[in-house]
C-alpha cells in the first residue's frame, strides 16, 4: 500500500509513501517528494522551518500547472516566484496544506492552514465541524468559518461590549449550510444535534443557510467569498424576541459568553440552551462583577429567562439593597500564611493516617501527535511561576501549620521510554508506572506538592502524568493546570512568549479575604442562615449494620462502579427541564427518598461538593477552593416524589446562597453531640460532576483525558470516613461513578441492592412524579 499526496495544481501526486506493518505510530506520513519535485515547508516570511516545526508546504518542480483558468488574480496568489531557485521564471505552488518534517525525514501532513482556527484558547479544525454537520439527515453540505464581529452584527455592539470585562466576543463560528430540502432545520435543532458530537466551544455560534456554497476553479469551497452574517438572514431560531432594555442586553451578553451561544431571545430558557447548575454559578459572578451588587443563584432558577430575571436583577441594583462581599485583592509583603478552613482538615489527615495517598488527586493525559519536550518543561515551569500553591511548602509550628511559598522553584519532568517495549508488555507497564505514580505520597514541607511524568508510547503517541496533593489543589484547578499547559506549549512551540494574562491575585489573598470577612462579621447573615437551617438535628442515619461484618476501625472502605446510560439519562435531563430544575437535584430527591425507605427517617441530611469559585478572579486560580454544604429535607410517606423535589430545590437554591461560609467553621459553630469518628452533620455525601473535560489541539498536539485501570478517577476513594459516598460524572451520553461505603456496614451484594433500589426509585419519580414516597417499590431489604 503507498499513500500518496498532491492536488490538481500540480498534476496529481507529488509525494509517496510505502507503508507497511511496521510504521511506527498511528499518524501515516506523506513520505518525500517524487522525482523531479521539490517541497518546501516555510513559515510566514517564506523561511524554511527546521524539523518537527510546523510549516506550509510549498511544491516546486515539472509538475505545475500554468495557472487557474480565467483566474488571475488567484493565480497570482497561489503560484509565487521561488526564493530558492537561480531561474527567475521558478515558480512555487502554495499548497494551503500545514506539514512538519519528521526526525527520519518523512513529512507529516498537518491539515489546512486555513482549516485552524483559534477561539476561546481551543485550536480547533473547521473541517471536525464540517464533517459533524455534514451528518445531519437535513444538511446537503456545509463550510465552517472563524468570523470579526462588527457593529452591524449580532453581538457587535461596542458600547455594550465595553462593559463586560474580557469579552471573547470579538469573533465568533459561523456556519453555512445547503439543506437538501428548502426548509432545514432551526438553528436550536443543529445546535443540539452538535453538542451531541462536539465540545461547546465548537459548536456554531450562528447558521446561515445559503443556496450553494461559493467554490474555486478547482472545485474546493472559496471561503473568502463566504458571505459576512451581517449581510443574510440566519437559520430559523423560532420566534426570538430580542432585548429591549440594557440590563436585558448586558445578561443577554452574559448568557452568550457562558453558553457560548448567539442570538438569545428573552424569552429563551438558560437550562434548554444547556445550562447547568455550574454554568449557573458563573452567570451569577459575571452579573456580581457587571453589576457591582449580589446575583442570587436562587434568581436564575426561579426565573431562567432574560425576561424574568431582568426585573430581578432592577432590583438588586437599587442603592437600598444589601451590600456584595468585598472583592479579593492582592495583599502586599506577604510572608508565611496560616492555612484556609478546608487545608487545615486535609492537613490534619495528612498527620492521622501518615502521608495519607487517598489525597492525591492522580489524572492522565493522552498526547497525539510530535512532543516538543523542551516547550512541554518550559510550560509546565511557566504554570508553577505563575501559581503559588504548586511553589508551597506546609510547615507544622507551635502556631499551628502555615504554608511557606517559595519564589522559584524548579520542577522536573521525569521522561519514560516504552516505546521498545511489545504492546502488551507496553500496556501493563503503563498500568504499573501510573499505579505507583498515583499512589506515591508527598512530603509537605517539600514542594513541589505535585510531579509530571511522560511517557512515550510512539514516535506520535504518549501519556502524561499528572498527580497532585489535594492541598493545593482540586478538580477545578486540574482544570485551570491543563488549560494554561496548553495554550502555553503552543506558544513556547513557535517562540512566542506567554500568551496568559497577569493572575489578579493568589490563594493565600483568598485565605485572608476569607478570614477578614469571618473577623469582620461580614457572615454573619449566612451563618445565621445556617444556623436555623440546621437547628434541632435528628438523630443520625442508622443504616442496619451487617451480623455477619466486622467493625473497621481504620475506616476501611470498598467500592462498587455505577452507570446511568442512553433511555434513562435522556429522561432524567428532560425531567429535569420539566421541573425547572437540574439533573443534579433530580439525583439528590432519588437519594432522600431511598435513604428514608433503607433507615426509616424522615430527617434527611446529604453532604455535597461545590466549586467555590463564585468570586470574581477565582476562576482562574490554581488551589484548595471546594467548600462542603449540607443539604436537609424532610421526607415524609405521605409526600409525593414532586413534593419532595421542590423541597430539595428550595434546599440546593437555599445552600447555593450561603456557600461562601467554610463548613469546617460551621462544623465547629454546629457540632452538638457527636458520635466518635463521625460527621456531626451527615453520613451520606453525594459528589456530582458536570465539569466537562474536552480534547485540546495545541500546534499539532491532541491532549485528551485518560483514565487507566489503575488510575483513580475520584481522590480520596481509599477511605472513608463516611457510611456512603456517591460520585457521579455527567457526560454527554451517560452518568457514570463509584459509590464508596464502609465495610463494617455494607457489604458487595448488600450495596449493589441499595444501587438498584436508587435506580428503581429514579425511574418510578419520572415515570410517576404524583407517586406517594410510602408507595415507591424497594427491594425487601431496603424496607423500614
């Protein structure tokens, strides 16, 4: 078999390559040029880039042709005098394509120069959506281009644009369809079909429909001549009522920034233009930082249309209104700072359970594609400049623990090759490597608390290793860590310096922000609220611990693989919508209802994790943010599985409002009688996951997440100190987790009865919302 490459300008073919079983990698080369043809990849000043550099490739030789026929100015254009040849009349074809050469000569095509595109940090192909697009029943054919909004455009209002703070409104995905049947789809029905398909920053941000799609003399799409958007009517987006007044444009702004969306009506509900409980949050800190005054959570909820919460939003800002938290500024000549609420318990556990690997957070990556190692130390250096935490020390004193923030410190990235090594041999030793990488402990007084590790699988194939100590760090912030990794890899790949704007401030101001606000009484509202919510506790779930188990004093814990797939979590989403609510709450009520049936209380109390992010500026840091909330329904036979669902939304809404209390100082405010080595507050916690990880491209670099068989994709599930917790992923197509419980109290096939007695439940609310919780069917164990 041999791959050739070439085009109609140039006669056909003017490289080859033999491939055979023995090629090395999954990306097959073009090889080198025929006879006769010269090739050359040249960077923007048509200077040759050296090998691995991504560049155009230019073909020079017998081969071209003359010209485009009737095409003179895309002639010129297209066929350039040769820099590099004596004869005056040498001519170069600019072939579009993007290519670099590999270390053995063979060159590897890269795709179009303008088929990339960057938007909102992500390097992006215009022909992934194309081709996505392309699939839908409806659609003939399409082109996908990176569009400058300007003032006559959706969008392009520059007064308004001024207002909010980093907008990313200055360019925007349109795509041109061709349906086979005059009438195509609305713009909502792609969008759908899209996010189905693509992460969000790939999905269009506005459809034009067009006749047919304007092409070259050689028969491929002219996108120059693709019309602007300002200049044609766009898809059917249905009866879209626009904003009226300012406060309705500048959320409608808002929304769009978040979503990632164009053309939202007032009348367009958030949560059915794919808004969730966590996009929520960070609508309601772009409205805090736009408007100068607190946004309730509890508003978009109630009110989850521009149209409803603009009246809302008049309200707030009125001068009589009660004042927003102070925002967090750096503090200058800082030197060692205490710890914030939540470092000092994962310290302490540090210190009860000796080095304590269950807080490690180990996360993996697949690259695709030529590694520059020196760009990758280079920006993983660039992240630890930037952030203080991956620079902290954690020093014990008389005072108690402070963290210590070295100003430079080196970090190592530990290279391993098995690219020699069989496949399977290969494979498990991948396994082994991630396993002990993951389960290797930390010291806390010597940073770095984090370590990298890549290892090269192919020439084109690797894996790198991520593990980072929970102190420092938390989901979010792996995040933020992967992000800046590769918007900084790409720059350092083609010389260019930081592309990242300066942080506004650093965990530890965080940490004195937080304690000032405690000092100054500043919570007291919250914790006030706190307070009545939690007042006159019941006593603690009582799950019937197993004869036949033995205690386990070191809180010894199991765990058993969950999964919500296809029917179920389309009707839990719809539910959700139906309700106006989101799944996560959906998850909660099926949790109050089955812990009621198992223990026979009514007095149901559920931890949960949320973000924290909800100042402005905290978005982009890297650090221990995550705050517990406790979540307290009354649960009664007689109450239908609706009822019970409108408590638990009023309860999440209620929570959601007074989130920026630390747990562990309401733990202390709270506590009452407690039981030896248990929560005073709760026993169940439920973990819920919308944090969507998508593949980033970086200068020909793919990096998608991957989870080995030995790679935890949960911290902390090797203890726990709770009698159940439940960890659930959304993903696009699936709710997948484990549940991890204690084994003095569950044991497999008593927890995998309590799991089908939860997904039992989930489908009778659904399918009967009126239903009486005494009359929702359980399994005869879980019966009280």
């Amino acid at each position: 078999m041999v791959n050739l490459y070439g085009s109609s300008e140039v006669s056909a073919d003017v490289t080859c390559s033999e491939i055979d079983d023995g090629s090395p990698g999954s990306t097959i080369s073009i090889g080198r040029p025929i006879h006769n043809t010269q090739i050359y990849l040249l960077d923007s000043h048509m200077q040759p880039v050296p090998v691995g550099a991504r560049g155009e490739l230019y073909v020079g030789g017998d081969s071209l042709a003359r010209g485009y026929l009737k095409g003179p100015k895309l002639t010129a254009e297209k066929f350039v005098a040769n820099p590099f040849s004596v004869d005056t009349d040498s001519r170069l074809f600019r072939t579009g394509d993007m290519a670099r050469y590999r270390a053995d000569g063979d060159i590897e095509s890269l795709g179009r120069a303008d088929d990339q595109v960057k938007i909102r940090g992500c390097r992006i192909e215009l022909s992934e959506i194309e081709a996505a697009l392309d699939h839908h029943p409806a659609i003939r054919e399409s082109a996908v281009a990176l569009r400058e909004l300007t003032a006559a455009e959706p969008n392009g209002r520059a007064d308004l644009q001024a207002k909010i703070q980093n907008s990313k409104f200055a360019t925007q995905l349109l795509a041109y369809v061709v349906a086979i049947d005059q009438a195509g789809p609305a713009a909502r029905e792609l969008r759908s079909f899209l996010r189905a398909k693509l992460p969000d920053y790939m999905v269009p941000g506005n459809f034009i429909w067009l006749e047919k799609l304007p092409l070259l003399p050689n028969g491929k799409i002219d996108r120059r001549a693709l019309p602007p958007s300002a200049d044609l009517d766009g898809c059917n987006e249905g009866t879209v009522m626009e904003p009226r007044t300012e406060i309705e444009i500048l959320i409608g702004q808002i929304w769009q920034e978040i979503l990632r969306i164009d053309n939202v009506g007032v009348e367009d509900n958030f949560f059915d233009l794919g808004g969730h409980s966590l996009l929520a949050a960070q609508v309601a800190a772009r409205m805090r930082a736009v408007f100068h005054k607190p946004v309730a959570l509890r508003d978009l909820f109630e009110s989850p249309t521009i149209a409803g919460l603009a009246p809302r939003v008049e309200r707030v800002v009125r001068p009589d209104q009660e004042k927003d938290l102070p925002a967090i500024t750096p503090v200058p000549g800082k030197g060692a700072v205490g710890l914030s609420f939540g470092q000092k318990q994962l310290f302490l556990f540090g210190q009860l359970f000796g080095g304590a690997d269950f807080l490690n957070m180990p996360y993996a990556y697949r690259l695709e594609g030529r590694v520059d190692v020196a760009a990758l130390k280079k920006a993983i250096q660039e992240v630890v400049n930037r952030h203080d935490p991956l620079r902290t020390a954690f020093i014990d004193t008389a005072d108690g623990a402070r963290q210590v923030v070295r100003r430079r410190l080196t970090v190592k990235l530990s290279i391993v090759d098995l690219a020699r090594l069989p496949k399977k041999k290969r494979d498990n030793k991948l396994d082994e490597i991630s396993k002990r990488d993951a389960a290797r402990t930390f010291d806390l007084e010597k940073p770095p608390l984090f370590r990298t590790t890549l290892l090269r699988l192919a020439d084109d194939q690797y894996t790198l290793l991520v593990t980072m100590h929970h102190i420092i760090s938390d989901q979010w912030s792996m995040g933020v860590f992967r992000k800046e990794l590769a918007a900084l890899y790409e720059a350092f790949t083609t010389a260019m310096p930081s592309p990242l704007p300066a942080l506004p401030f650093q965990y530890s101001d965080f940490i004195t922000w937080q304690k000032q606000l405690l000092k100054s009484g500043a919570f007291e509202r919250q914790i006030a609220y706190w307070r009545q919510r939690l007042d006159e506790l019941a006593p603690a779930l009582e799950f019937r611990r197993e004869p036949n188990l033995k205690s386990a004093p070191r809180f010894h814990s199991a765990r058993q693989p969950m999964e919500f797939t296809d029917d179920l979590v389309a009707r839990i989403k719809s539910f959700a919508r139906a309700q106006n609510c989101t799944p996560f709450m959906v998850f909660v009520t099926a949790l109050d209802v089955l812990l009621y049936r198992w223990t026979g209380e009514t007095d149901i109390r559920i931890g949960t994790l949320v973000a924290n992010r909800g100042q402005a500026g905290t978005d982009g840091l890297i650090g221990y943010f995550v705050n517990a909330l406790v979540l307290r329904t009354r649960v009664l036979p007689a109450m239908t599985c609706v009822e019970v669902l409108r408590d638990v939304r009023e309860t999440c809404l209620g929570a959601y409002a007074h989130q920026d209390v630390p747990f562990e100082y309401l733990e202390t405010l709270l506590a009452k009688k407690r039981k030896r080595a248990r929560p005073p507050l709760y026993q169940v916690m439920f973990n819920y996951r919308n944090l969507w990880t998508p593949t980033l491209k970086s200068n020909g670099l793919t990096i998608a997440s991957w989870n080995g068989k030995n790679r935890a994709s949960d911290p902390g599930i090797a203890m726990a100190r709770l009698d159940v917790n439940f960890h659930l992923h959304e993903m696009s197509t699936k709710f997948t987790g484990a549940v991890n419980y204690k084994t003095d109290l569950f044991d497999r096939s008593r927890i995998a009865k309590l799991l089908a007695d939860y997904s039992a439940i989930l489908k009778q609310m659904i399918a009967y919302p009126k239903r009486r919780i005494a009359k929702i069917a359980v399994s005869q164990v879980g019966r009280r």
